[in-house]
C-alpha cells in the first residue's frame, strides 16, 4: 500500500477536479503498470473501483436520449447545461487518430447531436449547444495550426542564422573578396571558401542522420496537439456551461437600466429569466406594478403570480382574453422565449402572439429576455425547424366528458371533437422591440451578426451527408 498511495493520491486530486476527463487515463495507466509489475492486491481494487467510476460514454447518451424522448427534462436552461456536459464527457474519452484530430471530433460530436436533436426536435437548445461545440472545436484547432505555422516561421528564422555558422563564415568571406578583387576567372577560382566542400558534406550527413529522428519528433508533435486540442476544447467547454449556469445573473443585472419608478409591467407564462429579472429590478428599490396573464390552458401564470407576490412585487392577474384591454396601462411588456431564431423571430409560450399584435397596436414596447443558449441558427421556414408540439387534450377537456362526443351510432367510434392543444407561439421580429441577453440588449435585426460568433456555416445542418 506504500508504494500505490502517491498513486491513488493522484487518483483522488483528478477525480476532484474533472472526473469525467481524467479517469479514463488513471485506468489506462494503471493498467500500464500491472503489465509491467506486480503491484498489490489493493491496486487491483482500486483499478475496479476506477473502472466501475467511471461513466460510459453509450450508457451516459442513451440515458439522455431517453429523457429527452420521455420529456422528462423541461428548461431549455437545464437542458442546455446538459447537453453541454455529456458532450465535454465524449471529448474528453474520444480517441483520436495522429491525423486530422478536429475532424474526428466534429464527427463524433455530430454523430451524437444527430441522435440528440432527433429524440425532442422542439428543444432546439440541444441543437444550438451541440452547434457551439462544434464551433469551439473548429476554432482551437485553427488556433493550434496558426500557433504551430508561427513557430515554424521562428524556427526557420533562427535556423538561417545559427544553425549552419561555417557556410555563413565562408560566404561573407567570398563574398568581401569578391569585392575587394576585380572580377576575373582567377579570381572566381581562387575565392572559393576552403571549408565550403566540408560544410556542405557535414550538412548533407547531419541531415540524412536526422531522418530518423525526426519521424520520432513527428509522431510525438502529434500526439501532443492532440492532448492540446482536447484539453482546450474541454477548458472552452466549461466555459460556455459556466455562461449557461450565470445566464440569469447576467440578463437580471441590466434590470435597473429598463424599469423606472411607477410603471406597470406585463408578462404571460412562467420564466425563471424573468422572474431574476423583476425581482432584481424591486432589490433596486424600483417600485413597479406587474400584471400577470394567467396563460391558459396550463396556468403558469398562477405560478408565476404565487413567486412574485413571495419575493414581495405588487401583481395583478388577470385571464388571457383581458389582455387587449389592459395593455393600454401597460408601460412594457417583458416576456421569456423559447428560441430565438436567425430572423430575430421568437418561439414563445401560447398567446405570446396575441400579446405582441396587441402591445403593437398601442405602442408599447415588447422586451424579449433570452439566454444566448437559445439564439438558433436556423430560419423558421428550415424544415430542421419545429415550431411547435401539441399537448394532451386533458389539458383542455377531461377524457371523460370528451367519451361523450364519440360517434357510436356509425359503428366505428370515431370522435365527433378535435382538441388541439398547441405549446408555442410564433411571434415575427416585426414585433419584437429588444432582445436583453447575457451580453447586453440586441435589435432584432443585429441577431445575425451574434450567431456568426457564435456558429460555423458548416454546422447549421447535423445531418451528416452519407459518404459515397
């Protein structure tokens, strides 16, 4: 056991900093070291004990996947963060070839986010996290290729210089008697350097015995980018997950800059980002008045009603049909979304539409709050793009009372009523007035310009083509 404890110390630092990243190569070490030499019987317990931690990239996707399918995961928030953390865990255990490293992650990346978006195509958050992934890994492996040009630019530099002093020595010196001396065949023969015949063989033999040396050095380069581009793939990934975690803080804190002393604020269906929002607004001894609709047929706006009036706000509710005629006291209309596409269009909770035509109409300003994790690259018209999903029709009417509108009296028992439930919300850019994000407040127009920070042309499809 002495002589595994600074071993399985090591085991325990990495499996507290990131153990998704670093116990796939603690086992592989330590099977290493079982080839090579009999450790004792506790090593051996501690590699089950390893391999059994940890988690399996197919178990870990296939748990997901199946959450996703069930619904079982609501938030495009908590979602996102998801998303991103299973992906940092198939970074972190891919293998990757000596060549072409990126493209080997790009292409696990959207094999899986394939998979991702086809199991809930409506939560297009998975879709935006697996796209800004593959944008992280495009660009750090164009960083490390323009590290290494630069490098070889320098080395070459300095290899001119240094790296070959005889036939530099003997060149100056030819080359000052050529200028001393009137030109002539005499002298071209007598001004050839002495040593120049040796330096050159002493070039040519150092540089066929590195040969081999260098093949060594290459394959060693590469497996060292390799390490690189992971290990700054996974740093930019937590990153963006700790950007997804603070999204809340970060919109909350340009409340103070868009709600004044007295005003009446309205909002429909329950947001977290939203909630952060007004209640950063009332810690900012802003005194302000919001009126909730109460975003039939599920109601969050009770909810949302119930946690305002908790954190101390003045709320009124009222039902989605009074909407028209409470807006003209309204001084802005704050809302959450869903996505926010590429035309500055909004995915929205139902009824968002009819509040915006409305806030038009009487010239109130529509404020659209929007983590950049919800920022879509897609179009609406894209056929990737789902807008919608409908919901049970329990919702609306109870199974009960719609067994009464069966039509027994044909023998076939088809219903005589429809319930259409739909979730969501189109509301066009047309109407929307700012978008208020974690980076700062945006037009509907300047979406454009964040999603080519954000994302690569080539990833705005995930359907990989099929080779030919």
């Amino acid at each position: 056991m002495r002589g595994f404890s600074p071993t399985l110390m090591d085991f325990l630092m990495v499996f507290v900093v990131e153990p998704t990243y670093f116990l796939c190569g603690f086992v592989i070490s330590l099977r290493r070291r079982t080839r090579t030499q009999q450790l004792p019987l506790c090593s051996a317990y501690y590699q089950v004990v390893c391999i059994a931690i940890m988690p399996d990239t197919h178990a870990l996707v296939n748990d997901f996947l199946n959450k996703l399918k069930k619904r079982k995961i609501e938030g495009s928030k908590t979602i996102a963060k998801l998303t991103a953390e299973l992906l940092r865990s198939v970074i972190s255990q891919q293998r990757l070839p000596n060549t072409n490293q990126a493209g080997a992650l790009i292409h696990a990346i959207k094999t899986i986010g394939e998979q991702l978006t086809a199991a809930n195509p409506v939560e297009v958050a998975v879709g935006n996290i697996v796209r800004r992934v593959l944008h992280i890994i495009r660009e750090e492996d164009v960083s490390l290729t323009t590290a290494s040009i630069g490098g070889l630019n320098l080395q070459g530099l300095s290899d001119d210089e240094d790296d070959n002093p005889l036939v530099s020595a003997a060149s100056a010196a030819a080359a000052a008697r050529i200028t001393l001396r009137p030109p002539s065949l005499q002298t071209l023969i007598e001004d050839i350097p002495p040593h120049s015949a040796a330096a050159a063989v002493a070039v040519h033999h150092s540089s066929s015995s590195a040969g081999d040396s260098e093949d060594k050095t290459k394959s060693t380069d590469k497996s060292s980018r390799s390490r690189k581009l992971k290990h700054n793939v996974i740093e930019a990934v937590n990153e963006l997950i700790q950007d997804i975690a603070t999204c809340h803080e970060l919109i909350a804190e340009q409340a103070v800059e868009h709600i004044h002393h007295n005003e009446v604020i309205l909002t429909l269906g329950s947001s977290g980002t939203v909630i952060e929002f007004l209640c950063a607004a009332k810690e900012k001894k802003r005194s302000f008045r919001v009126f909730v609709a109460e975003g039939a047929p599920r109601y969050q706006g009770h909810t949302l009603a119930k946690e305002l009036v908790a954190r101390g706000l003045q709320t009124t509710v009222i039902t989605d049909s009074a909407v028209f005629a409470m807006i003209s006291r309204v001084n802005m209309v704050i809302v959450g979304a869903h996505a926010v596409m590429a035309n500055g269009g909004v995915i929205a909770p139902v009824g968002l539409n009819m509040v915006a035509l409305a806030a038009q109409r009487h010239a109130v300003p529509f404020v659209v709050l929007a983590g950049i994790h919800k920022l879509c690259p897609l179009y609406p018209h894209n056929p990737e793009v789902l807008l919608n999903e409908l919901k049970s029709p329990s919702e609306l009417l109870n199974f009960g009372e719609m067994s009464d509108c069966m039509d027994f009296g044909t023998g076939t028992g088809s219903p005589l009523l429809h319930v259409v439930n739909p979730a969501f919300d189109y509301v066009p850019p047309k109407l929307v007035s700012l978008f208020i994000t974690d980076t700062g407040g945006h037009n509907p127009s300047y979406m454009y310009r964040l999603i080519a920070d954000y994302y690569s042309a080539d990833d705005l499809v995930l359907q990989q083509r099929p080779t030919s």
